[in-house]
C-alpha cells in the first residue's frame, strides 16, 4: 500500500458549483468574522485558496458576493427547518423550530455573526437575493406554525415576530460568547448553558406572542 502524502497541489482542482461553494464558505467566514465593511476580497480570496481574479470570476464585486453568502446562509437555514417536519402535514412544534435555529447557529457561528450584523446594519448595496432568500424563509415558518394552529398562541401571521424573537435571541447567544466569557466568566457555548438558553428562548417565545394575542387593536 502506497502510504505517501500526496504532493500539495497533486490533486485535481474543484470546479463549477464545488469552487463555488468553497468561496461561499470562505465569503462566510470573511463577513462573519469582519462584517461588509470590514470583509476583502482579497481576504476571501485567500481563505479559499485563489487569485482575485479567480475570485472576480465567480462575484463580480464584494456586493455581489455578499449577497450570494447571506442569501445562502438563509437558505440553508430554511432547508433544516422544512426538514424538522414530523409528518405530511408539515406541522412542527414551535419549540422544534426555536430548536432547529439555535442548532444551525452553533454549528455555523460565522453565519450567525453575519445575520446578526445584517439584522443590526445591513449593507448599502443592494441585496436582492438576500431579500427573496428571507421572504421564503419567513413563508416557509408561516406554513408550519399554521399547521399546528390551535395547539400554541402562534397562527400563521406571527412568523416575524417569531422569527424575530428566536434570531435576535439565538444570534447574539452564540455571537457574544468571547466578549460574554472575558467580562462575566459566562461560557454561552457550554452544552449545559445552551440547553439552558433553549428553555429561556421558548418560555420568551410564548410570553411575546401571549402578549400580542392580548394587545389591543391598533
């Protein structure tokens, strides 16, 4: 058996849609970590091993590739959700879905930096798909807090606020945690402190829309 370690750059080059996600994952660790203003091209550009030029080949611009790592970060997020899905009907408890996004922001931190700095400050630039990205996303929770409509204070019209509710809360949770442990001594990402803020995150959940459901008409 050949054991030998195989010569730095021996191996065929990703192409096509595989080079194009390894940029995505480089863009999303760029952002995440730096934000729009502070992120380069150059930066992603080494990240995932090329050129500028190679880079510019994909994304004409640093706009453009923003909004292709944002809009696939929302999609992503939108795919663990539809996949939470017990049955046919679609129905998913609204503590399974607070689940499946806090599970997504631990397992993507960078990601989560970056929608919580869009949330926070989005870029100037134009963010199309970004945009279409979160309309499906937020149709996408529509359709399962609906189906268990009757069973929780949530009905079809509340996915922004719960939407809002969970990413403002889970977002910050998994951001925070080198700034959060330095001050306080307060490990977010302990598994102990996550189930925790699981609890936290449902209990809030249901007082917000409680109280939305009692609100007066405006």
């Amino acid at each position: 058996m050949d054991t030998r370690t195989p010569r730095p750059g021996s191996q065929a080059p990703p192409r096509g849609s595989e080079r194009t996600g390894l940029v995505l994952a480089a863009a999303e660790a760029e952002f995440g970590e730096k934000g729009f203003a502070g992120a380069r091209l150059d930066g992603v550009a080494a990240r995932a091993g090329l050129q500028r030029p190679s880079l510019l080949h994909y994304f004409p611009d640093k706009e453009a590739l923003y909004d292709a790592t944002a809009a696939r970060i929302l999609r992503d997020l939108a795919e663990h959700i539809a996949k939470a899905a017990p049955d046919a009907s679609g129905a998913v408890p609204p503590e399974t879905l607070a689940s499946v996004w806090v599970d997504f922001a631990l397992a993507r931190s960078n990601a989560a930096r970056l929608l919580l700095r869009h949330m926070i400050d989005p870029p100037p630039a134009a963010v199309g798909g970004t945009l279409a990205a979160a309309a499906d996303l937020m149709q996408l929770l529509q359709s399962r807090l609906g189906a268990t409509e009757g069973s929780h204070p949530f009905g079809a019209g509340d996915a922004p606020y719960f939407a809002l509710v969970v990413a403002s809360s889970s977002l910050v949770w998994v951001s925070s945690r080198d700034s959060v442990r330095g001050a306080f001594g307060l490990d977010t990402l302990d598994p102990n402190r996550i189930e925790e803020h699981r609890t936290l995150l449902n209990v809030l959940i249901m007082r917000v829309i409680e109280g939305l459901r009692r609100a007066p008409p405006t």
